[in-house]
C-alpha cells in the first residue's frame, strides 16, 4: 500500500523543472531518490571502491549543473550515463598515470646502469657495455647525449634535428634494446 507522500511526490521531471528554478529541497528529493541506486551501478564497474562515492559525487554535481538537458522520464539512465561516462574518464586517466610512472621507473633504472658503466664492477655492467657497443651510430649519439652529458629530450631534439617525440621514442625503444640484449646475455651466462 502506497503511504501519502509516495503518491504525493513529484516526478523526476517536475523535480527537475524546480531545481531549475532554484529549488535545492527539490534537488535534495532527487538525491535521495537516486544516490544508492546510482551507487549500486558503480559499486558494479568501479575497480576501487573510493571511486564510487567520487564518481557518484560528480555525476550528481554535473547533473546539477546541467539539469536543463533533462526533460523527461527517470533521472536514473541519465545520471548513469553521466557516471558511466566520468569513470570511463577517471580509468582512462589512471591507466596514463601508470603507465607514465612505469616509463619513469624504467628511465631511472637505466640512468642508474648507465652510470653505473662509467666504472664496471659486475658481469651485469660488463653485458650493459657490450649491449651499448652494438647500437647503431644514431642511437649511441641519443644515448651519450642523454646519459653522458645529461640532456633534456629537447634540447636532444634541437642537437640532432629530430622532433622531441621523436627522440622519447628512440630512447624508449634503445632501452628496450638494451635491456633484452642484457637478459639474453644473462641468460647465456654458465651458472
């Protein structure tokens, strides 16, 4: 049996239509309305927890802001859209944060080797300098000017005439180069 307020309380739309005019009590009703179930959609999707009441927060914050887009029916597929399309953003963003401290880490791990060349104490920086010997002229200059006398990307770029992307690129793949000659190396290695 339906209590009073269930038959009395306004549709998402009409809801909408006075939030738009300025009524917060009438954006607090949606809230309520819709928050746990907006949760629960999340909670399915969100691989951290923390996201879900993050996302949940923005997509309720965009929906107000944005209430005018909003015309009819339940406020539920919007607001999932809304929330669907902001995770989406947020994973994407993480996964360019993974990936970019990856890079770092690899990069400090060879600038540690590199140096580390300059006065060989083990069969690893011994293979690190044979691996180095068999790079091709182009990539020996990227790497000396890199490692050797600490230059930027761009100030690598401007040297050689190459774009700045282009020398990240040579960089990264050199160190992917030198990194399976070294196992290859180690793997060869009598025990």
């Amino acid at each position: 049996m339906a209590t009073p307020s269930d038959s009395e309380a306004p549709n998402d739309a009409a809801l909408a239509g006075q939030v738009q005019r300025g009524d917060e009590a009438a954006f607090r009703m949606l809230m309520q309305r819709h928050l746990q179930p907006l949760r629960r959609f999340l909670a399915l999707r969100a691989p951290v927890p923390d996201l879900i009441d993050e996302v949940a927060h923005d997509a309720f914050v965009f929906a107000y802001q944005n209430m005018a887009d909003f015309t009819e029916g339940s406020l539920q597929p919007w607001l999932r859209s809304i929330a669907h399309n902001l995770l989406r953003d947020r994973l994407k963003a993480y996964a360019r944060e993974c990936v970019k401290h990856e890079r770092y880490s690899e990069q400090v791990r060879w600038e540690m080797a590199l140096e580390a060349s300059d006065h060989p104490v083990s069969a690893e920086s011994d293979h690190l300098a044979a691996c180095l010997e068999k790079l091709r002229h182009h990539q020996r200059t990227i790497v000396d000017l890199r490692y050797e006398k600490q230059l930027s990307s761009e100030e690598i770029a401007q040297r050689t005439g190459r774009s700045t992307l282009a020398v990240r690129t040579l960089l990264m793949r050199v160190r992917q180069q030198l990194r399976k000659c070294i196992e290859s190396q180690l793997e060869q290695r009598p025990a």
